[in-house]
C-alpha cells in the first residue's frame, strides 16, 4: 500500500512538471513528421523510374563488362537510402562476388529532387551461356515496388589455346601459303577512315571530300582497302555423343566449341567469308546452320549461336546428314572444316566421295582422335 502511494504522489509530480508536457509534445511532433515523411517517401517511389543496360551485347568468357542501372527521381521529395534489389544468375561475378544459383544484388541510391542516381557493376562471365535478367525491386517498409527491365547479354566460349598444337591452314594467297596474315588488295578500295600512325603515304586520301574532325580540328583521311583472300570456310561442328569419345557430353561441347570459336575467329582475322553449321538445335530450328559470309551482324549471330547452344539440346540429324545437305549449296572453293570426336566408316567415306568432288576437307578431332 504503501509503494502505490509514493507510486502516485510521483506521478502527480511529474504531470505537474512542464517538462513532461514538453516531452510529449516533442514525441507527437516526431511521430507526426515520421508519419508524413513515410507518406511522402511512398508518394516519391511511386513516381520513381528505373532503368539498366549492359555495357556491351556480348564478352568471351573471363572478359568484363559493366552493369549501368539508372534511378531517376522526378518528384521534389529527396529519396535517400533507396533500396534497389535484384538477382543475377549462377555463372558470373558481380563485383568481385561469384553468383551460386540466383544471388541477390542490393544497390543503395541516394537521390534529390528532380535528379538521377546511375551505379555501375562490373560483371565478369565465368562460363558460356545466354544470360538473362528480368526484374529489379525496391522494398521499403512492407510496401514492394517491382521494375520490369529485361535485359540480356551473351558469353562466347573461351578460343582453344593455339599453342597446344592446333594450328588451321587458313594462310593462303590464291595457290601460295602467305606468311602475312592479312594481304590488302590495292585495287580494291572499300571505304576510308580516320589516319592511324604508321599508315603508308601512298594510302592517305588527299581529296577534300576526305577530311574529318575530330575536337573542333581537320584530320586526315586514309583509304582502306579490302583483303585480296576473299575465300569461304565453313565450319561443321558435330555434336554427336560417341561412345568412343574420351568425354562425357557436357565437355565434348565445351571443347568443341573453343574449336569452332578458334577456327572461326582466325579465319576473320585472315579477312575470309566464314560459316558454321552443327547438329545441336537452338530454339525452334533442326540444326543450326548459318552461310559464308562476313560483317558485323553476320559475326554477332554466329558468336550468338555459339553462346546458346546446350548440352540438352536436341539433334536430330547426323553430322553426315547436316554434310550431305550443306554441300551442293557453298559456294565454289568454299574450304570445310569438320570439328569431330570420331570419324566412323560412314563419315569418312562421305568426305572421301566430297574430296573427289574438288572439296577442300580437313578434319579436326578432339578427344584423343587423330587429324585427317
């Protein structure tokens, strides 16, 4: 009894005392400017706008490329500690960090009113595919915020290692083995471009159509000329799972493919028309088979189909069929190069019937094969 008076008598002290009153009054003004600021925050995220790329459409594997994601704030609230989640799959590492299975990516923006917040990820691709992202997310509270930003980017397999051993004849000059990789044909121009240091007098374009600017200044022009080899290569990979290769699958196509990848990165580099065939099937079609030829978007989709093609990927056509098909319609001297864990009776009789033919066939094994 005693306790709950002295309870009371201190009580009545305290609500007598102006600083309670002024305690209490400062706790409902912080309450109320919580409350608004809450309310504030959610009306300013609502009108936020997200937005990312990749810097480039595509890297070999162990190349980098950066990851730009742009928060935009068109209210005249300030957003600060802005959460932006997001996951990134397994097979690449987001600054410095591998990805196992789908792992989350947290970015923090800081952004005042009428501003834009960029952040930039610097993405490493640690094995060949297609890879995918689709949604990013702000949380905060218990309210979600979901951005739909697809975008995409493709790794190429790593090149074979030349050094190894495996060394295409893609040098030729007409009937003559050339030593210089490149040849230009200086009755072939193709377009001009901008000076480089060491170009030849005899290349620098003169005419004053052939000027350009470069920060604010005139420079000069050079002519380029076209490669004087102008041959074809097609390269057919096959993908066929053989008992007797030394391999299971999974690597038969990994290997396979820095191949193909080698081969057809070197026949560019010898300015040739390059294409590629396989038996393993991408998306709706049979078999992949794209023709000779060159350029930009011609070297993109190959690269493309080399990123996307999968151990779970059905073949329904031999590598014979896919030869037998292909072949009356490359162009004349077009050289085939056959990439091939095994060379059975069938196969090789067929490129014996195609060698008769004129065709130029050189078969590269992998998998303990042997070279023909």
């Amino acid at each position: 009894m005693e306790f709950l008076i002295r309870l009371a008598n201190f009580a009545g002290r305290v609500l007598r005392s102006p600083g309670f009153w002024i305690a209490v009054l400062i706790g409902i003004v912080v309450f109320v400017l919580v409350t608004l600021y809450r309310r504030a925050k959610l009306r300013a995220l609502d009108q936020v706008v997200y937005s990312r790329q990749f810097s480039k459409d595509g890297i070999f594997v162990g190349e980098t490329l950066e990851l730009i994601e742009t928060v935009r704030n068109p209210s005249w609230f300030p957003l600060f500690r802005v959460r932006v989640e997001f996951f990134m799959p397994a097979g690449i590492t987001v600054d410095g960090i591998e990805c196992q299975k789908h792992t989350k990516v947290t970015s923090i923006f800081y952004i005042p009113p009428h501003a834009t917040a960029q952040k930039v990820h610097t993405i490493r691709a640690d094995k060949r595919e297609h890879f995918h992202m689709y949604t990013a997310y702000i949380r905060y509270r218990s309210t979600e915020y979901t951005f739909e930003s697809p975008i995409d980017f493709y790794a190429y397999p790593n090149q074979y290692d030349a050094d190894a051993g495996f060394a295409p004849d893609l040098y030729h000059a007409g009937e003559t083995v050339a030593s210089r990789k490149y040849i230009e044909d200086p009755f072939f121009l193709s377009g001009i471009r901008a000076y480089r240091s060491g170009d030849p007098m005899r290349s620098i374009n003169f005419k004053a159509s052939a000027r350009g600017f470069s920060g604010g200044m005139r420079q000069l022009m050079s002519n380029d000329y076209d490669s004087s080899r102008n041959y074809n290569s097609m390269i057919l990979l096959d993908l066929t799972s053989y008992s007797e290769a030394l391999m299971d699958v999974e690597e038969q196509i990994e290997i396979g493919l820095r191949y193909a990848c080698y081969l057809f990165c070197e026949a560019l580099k010898n300015g040739g028309n390059v294409g590629f065939a396989t038996n393993c099937a991408v998306g709706n079609s049979r078999y992949i088979h794209v023709p000779c030829g060159s350029g930009t978007v011609h070297v993109k989709q190959i690269l493309e189909q080399f990123a996307e093609i999968s151990a779970n990927a059905k073949r329904d056509y031999s590598v014979n069929v896919i030869l037998q098909t292909i072949a009356p319609e490359l162009p004349r001297g077009t050289d085939i190069y056959l990439i091939t864990p095994h060379v059975d009776d069938k196969m090789a009789g067929l490129l014996h019937t195609l060698r008769r033919t004129g065709r130029g066939i050189e078969v590269i094994p992998f998998g303990g094969g042997e070279r023909k």
